[in-house]
C-alpha cells in the first residue's frame, strides 16, 4: 500500500513541478488568435479570421474556433471538428493540446520563419 501511495506522490509532485495551467474561453481566444506556434516538427498560425494555416514539410489550411473552454479545429474536405483542452505553461510560452484521447500536442510560441 505504502508503495503505491508513494507512487501516487512522486507522479502528482512531478506533474505540479511542470506547472500548466488549463485555459478558459477567453484566454484560449488570447492564447491563439495571431500568434505563430513551432511544435516539434511542425509549426502553425492561428489567424483573427478563424483560419489557421498547418505545416509539417507540406502546408495545410483549416480553420479554429474556441467552444466550450476547448480549442477546437476542423480540416476540409473532413466536416467534423476535433476539441481539445488548451493548457498553459507557468513560464508563458508553451502551450498543450490535449485531446479527447489523451493525445498530447505541445507548442512554443515563436516568430513566423
């Protein structure tokens, strides 16, 4: 029992030593709107307009709307939107998509190349 309770701490320290921040509608719309994002091998714009323009070696135009206190996007010709929570990092200047799975997105705000 005691092992499993130690676990449970050492897991829970190291996730508050990260220190992210999940953000609300308002700060999501602030987090993204006209900012540029460099992920490991991709990066990405969010433009005021609701576009938003992917790159991973080929560019990708979609579109990003805030609902619910998720980020959420859509990729035409595919109709469907895809939500995901939007966590902040304690030092400003990473952001983590999490989806409905669990998959996990992360991001550092960057200048356009």
């Amino acid at each position: 029992m005691w092992r499993g309770t130690l676990v449970l701490l050492i897991w829970a320290g190291a996730v508050a030593a990260q220190d992210w921040r999940k953000l609300d509608s308002s700060e999501i719309a602030a987090a993204l709107t006209s900012r540029h994002i460099q992920y490991e091998n991709a990066q990405q714009d969010f433009f005021a307009s609701g576009k938003t323009l992917y790159d991973a070696g080929k560019p990708s135009w979609g579109y990003w709307r805030v609902q619910g206190d998720q980020f959420c996007s859509q990729w035409p010709p595919n109709g469907d939107w895809s939500c995901y929570d939007l966590f902040k990092s304690s030092d400003g200047q990473k952001l983590r998509f999490i989806g409905f799975g669990g998959d996990v997105s992360e991001g550092t705000y960057t200048n356009r190349n």
